[in-house]
C-alpha cells in the first residue's frame, strides 16, 4: 500500500484557482493532447454505482459556428429577438476557443437522481480544475438551452437528459482579482 504525501504546490494551486470571464477568454486554447488530458481528469469524479451519469459534448471549431445558429433559430421561434440579440445568440460559442457542455444522463437504478446530478457537477468543477492546471482559464456557466427540449434536441440529448452547464476553456491576459470569499464562521457547523 502506498502512503500519500501532502502536496503543498496543489493546495497553493486550488486555494488560488478562480474563473475567468468569458469575454476575457481569447486563442489559444487547448491542442488535441490538452484536450485528452482534461476530458480525462475531468471523468475521475465521484460515481456510486459506477453509472457514469453523465456525458461530454466537446464544441470548437466550425462546430461552434453550426451549434450557435442552430440554437439561435430555436431561439428566435420562442422569442422576438431583434438582429443583434440573434447575432449574439449565433456567436455564443464562439467567445472561446473551446466550449465543453456537461450533460446530466442519469441511469435507471437506486442511485437518486440528484446524487448523478451532482457526480455530473464535479466533472465539470474537474473541468476548471484540469484547464487551470494546463494554463488555461475558464468559466462555467448555464443558460437557457441547458433545459430548452428543443436545444436539447438539437445537441443531441435523450429526453432524459439535461445540460448541467458549458465550460468556456481559452488563454487570458487579465487575472481577476481574487473575490470576497465566504466566512467559514457562516458556513461551517461541527458537530461534537
């Protein structure tokens, strides 16, 4: 049996690891092997049952052209949108470089949905993570196509899946600054 060792420079990383706002997300972003090496971390997640609740949806490319306009046309049926609502719609993929979408796909069984739901979530937080660790910044974010049936559709989701939520992956030249953090006093409650 192996022993584990504190690692230091990972605590430092995950203390200072923070989201970066999508307009501030520019080219480059990952190459094929980044790429391979995120979506891998990204599935070693929590998963009781070993169901795999979840699944990925990896948008770059001119795909981010195709999916924005095709989500832009659900939209505008729904809506009255005036032109430049539309061409923002169309164009939200392209803000990034790379666009991973989460999809909730929870199994039959006696695993509660919520707690798939939530072995989904971490896979996109190992999302961030792996895209940080790479030298990448990101954001996650949902939307309104995260639980339209026709966006759904048009991604490709069954009917009983859901997106838990895109994660822009890009370079950036502006770091935030850090924000207010919650008081653990406030969040925080042993039990003795």
């Amino acid at each position: 049996m192996s022993k584990r060792t504190p690692n230091p420079e990972v605590i430092e990383f995950l203390q200072n690891r923070r989201s970066v706002l999508i307009k501030h997300l520019t080219e480059p972003g990952p190459n094929d092997a980044e790429l391979n090496t995120i979506l891998t971390i990204a599935t070693r997640v929590p998963d009781h049952r070993k169901l795999e609740p979840w699944r990925l949806l990896v948008i770059r490319g001119e795909g981010r052209d195709h999916l924005g306009q095709k989500l832009a046309d659900i939209r505008a049926k729904k809506h009255d949108l005036i032109p430049q609502q539309l061409e923002i719609e169309a164009n939200n993929f392209k803000r990034a470089p790379l666009v991973i979408a989460v999809v909730s796909s929870p199994q039959e069984g006696n695993t509660p949905i919520e707690e798939q739901t939530c072995s989904g979530a971490v896979v996109a937080q190992h999302i961030n993570l792996a895209a940080a660790a790479l030298g990448y910044a990101s954001q996650w974010v949902t939307g309104w196509s995260c639980l339209d049936k026709d966006a759904q559709k048009a991604l490709g989701l069954a009917d009983h899946e859901w997106i838990i939520g895109y994660v822009y992956i890009g370079s950036t030249e502006d770091l935030p600054a850090d924000r207010a953090r919650p008081d653990l006093a406030d969040k925080v409650t042993y039990f003795v």
